[in-house]
C-alpha cells in the first residue's frame, strides 16, 4: 500500500522517495495512484447499498492526472468555478455528473455550465434560482438545481471547520426554505432535481450526517406535500482523515449507515462529494533540510519548502505529520523542533514542537497527508516558482505538472514604457 518504509526509506507505491527528489527536485508534490484508488473503492464498498453518485470535489486537488483517474474510476466531478468546469471537461468526464457549488457563482460561470450541459449547480440563495433561470431561457436550454439547505447541524464535539450552521455564508436557512420553493415554482427553465447540504469538513463521527438527513428529509416531505418530486439528495463532502497519530479517519461505511434510514425511506439516490478523504491520504510534500538552527529557546529545522508550497499549517493551525524519509541516517534520539520554511514570515512553518531524530543540512523529509489542499493553495509569494506534481500509477512516475521557471512568472508582468 501506498506509502511504506522499504529497508527504511520511505517509497511511494514501490518507488523510491529519495531518487523522485534527486530526479526532480524539492519541494515536490508525490501522490500515489494506488492509495487514490484506494480510497475511492472504499466509499463504493461502504456505500455499495444506497447506489450513490460520488463527484470529487476538485478544490481539494485539481491537478489534471488526478481528476482523470478519479474519471476513469467512475468518479463525477463537483467544481466550484468555472476553472474547474474547464478542467472537469477537459479531462472527459460525463457533463452530466458535474455538480456545481459555490456562494457566488456569476452569470458568465452559469452560463458557460448550462451550455457545457452540466448535471445540476447547487444554489445557496434565493437570489440565485432566478439568476440561472434567466441565464437558462437566455440559452435556450432547461437545467437542474438542488437547493443547499443549511441544516443548522453544529457539530460541537469536535472543532470542525463548520459550515451547516445559521452563523455562516453557506446555504439557504431552513427557516427560509419556503421561499426558496417559491422561486423554484416561478422559475420556468431550472428543474429541481435535490437538495444539498455540506455540513463541514475533517468531520470524524457520522452522527452529524445523520442529523443533517434527517433534517434534510423533513424538508423533501415538504417538497412532495407539494407536489415536487426530487430523486437526490447530497450529503456533500468533509469525511475526516487521519493527520494526527492515534486519529482515525471516518468510515465511509459508518457515514452510509447514518443516512440509510432517510436515504431508504425517500428511495432517492445520495450524491457524495468528498475531496479530503479521496486525495488527502494519497499525497506527500517532500522538502529538503536547508539548515539546523539552534537558538535559546527552540531548534529550528530550515526547509526548502515553505507556506508558499503547503499553506494548510500557517492558514488553519493544521498538522501534518512529518517523518524523514530515510530513518536509517540518524539513529534514534530525538529532539524537539519546528520545520519552518524560507519565507518571511513568523507565520511561515510547517510544523511545530515535534520530535524528530535531529536531521542534517541536506536530508529529506516528507510531511504526510498532503494530497488535499495542498498544491491547489499553493502561491508565488517570495517569488518562489511553485513546485512540481508527480504521480506514482503502476510503479512508474509521472510529472504531472512540471516545476514552474521564474520565467513562467515573469512572463505576465511588464515594466511600463515611460519607466524603461
Ligand atoms: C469543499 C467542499 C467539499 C469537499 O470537502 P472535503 O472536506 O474536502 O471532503 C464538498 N462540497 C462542498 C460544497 C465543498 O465546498
């Protein structure tokens, strides 16, 4: 399986960590074809009852080899603009398993969806039903909808990165529901095909889900009493991964078994749009030890990579594991440091307070789980061309999207002529 030791070096379904940086360099973005794979099959096992459509939420990683075998492997596609519509088209997939969601879609994106033939956009406002309705007449065409629905589901167990409660800019509120099914039946060119609710993210216990079914159900009730039949609901992504040690990732099939009952009850057909647990697992970020710097108070161990490349640990606190990738080198003593980056800016880490086998100038560490808004978060800030993807599929590696140059970020700049 996907990242294992061999004699001790670390190696991305069988290939070697440590030759893909000496090959292509670091920092560098390595994902395994298999653990993707992986991870998608086992939410069609756990799901296999409820016959679900699962459309990858391609925010999470949109580079174009990993949509692709998502495709190929069944997957539809849940985009959120309409960059990511021109990538769902360009790697092939269905029109019609395209999902789009977002709080501020604009005309021109509708449009070009409805023209692309797109299963159905998720709307987050009244507002916006007769936005796509006008867009739709304008084209000439018909198009789905489902209604996001705020379920007002707070999941205060955990620290979620909450978005089904009244406090946030997602969805319409349930109190409010009603006059969205106004605008529904005054639209003439939108079907209403489902409803919608995506209630967080890194959610590790299925009883939310089954909250926000509920929820959710009461509401397709409504919708029958009258007279508008829908044949979907989407219970959205935000299956939690496993970043800490002694975490556990959210079983696919505890999720199904808590919308079951509502999903069985309606016979309507569930649409998953995971991102996390689909890509995170099956990336590393791989960085090279520029220098060891002891000060008073703490070791800091200076990387190659920096918030530039992974900007999950300086935007949300988040953590990643890290681990080098040869634990032959160094022997076993460890020593308590934090991996920060070049870029300036005390915010600017990747990891901090943890115990590492104190690595020297020169060795390489990968810092796990970082499939998943990693390289689509990734800027040019420094003036740090970005860094390259590579993809493990069948014990051969691909670049699949090349090192940027600093002549790739020049390129659109230039000095006006009055100051030549
Ligand atoms: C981001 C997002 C997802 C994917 O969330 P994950 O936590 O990566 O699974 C799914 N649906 C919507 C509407 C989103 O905004």
């Amino acid at each position: 399986m996907a990242f294992e030791r061999v004699k001790g070096n670390l190696a991305c379904d069988g290939v070697s960590l440590a030759e893909l940086a000496e090959r292509h360099g670091t920092p560098l973005y390595v994902y395994s074809g298999e653990t993707l794979l992986a991870n998608i099959r086992r939410l069609h096992g756990g799901f296999r009852d409820l016959n679900p459509l699962i459309a990858f939420s391609i925010k999470a990683n949109s580079n174009l080899a990993i949509i692709r075998l998502a495709v190929r492997e069944g997957c539809g596609l849940d985009i959120v603009s309409v960059g990511e519509l021109q990538r769902a088209l360009r790697v092939g997939v269905d029109p019609g398993k395209i999902i789009f969601a977002g709080v501020g879609k604009t005309d021109d994106e509708i449009s070009q969806a409805i023209q692309a033939g797109i299963g159905m956009f998720n709307v987050e406002s009244t507002g916006e039903i007769a936005m796509i309705d006008s867009a739709a007449k304008r084209l000439g065409r018909r198009t789905g909808i489902a209604l996001r629905v705020n379920p007002n589901v707070k999941a205060d167990t955990h620290k979620y990165i909450t978005t089904g409660t009244t406090e946030n800019k997602f969805g319409i509120d349930f109190a409010l529901i009603d006059s969205a099914i106004e605008a529904v039946k005054a639209a003439e060119a939108v079907d209403l095909v489902g409803l919608h609710c995506h209630i967080g993210s890194q959610i590790l216990d299925a009883n939310p889900y089954r909250l926000a079914a509920e929820r959710l159900g009461e509401v397709v009730d409504r919708l029958r009493e009258q007279g508008l039949d829908i044949t979907h609901i989407n219970f959205g992504g935000g299956h939690g991964i496993a970043y800490e040690e002694g975490q556990t990732a959210l079983d696919p099939a505890q999720v199904a078994e808590a919308i079951q009952p509502t999903v069985k009850r309606l016979g309507i057909q569930p649409i998953l749009e995971p991102g996390r647990s689909l890509a995170g697992p099956a990336g590393v970020f791989l960085t090279c030890v520029i220098n060891v710097k002891r000060g008073v108070a703490k070791t800091f161990v200076i990387v190659d990579g920096a918030m530039n490349d992974l900007l999950r640990p300086s935007l949300y606190s988040a953590h990643h594991r890290v681990t080098p990738v040869s634990d032959v080198a160094r022997g076993n003593t460890r020593t308590e440091v934090d991996i920060v980056g070049p870029v300036c800016e005390s915010g600017d880490f990747l990891a901090k307070d943890r115990l590492l086998p104190l690595p020297e100038a020169g060795d390489l560490l990968a810092v796990l789980d970082a499939g998943a808004y990693g390289m689509v978060m990734a800027s040019n800030y420094n003036s740090r061309p970005r860094a390259a993807e590579i993809l493990v599929l069948d014990g051969e590696a691909h670049v699949v999207r090349r090192r940027e140059t600093m002549d790739d970020l020049l390129t659109l700049e230039s000095i006006p002529h009055t100051l030549r």
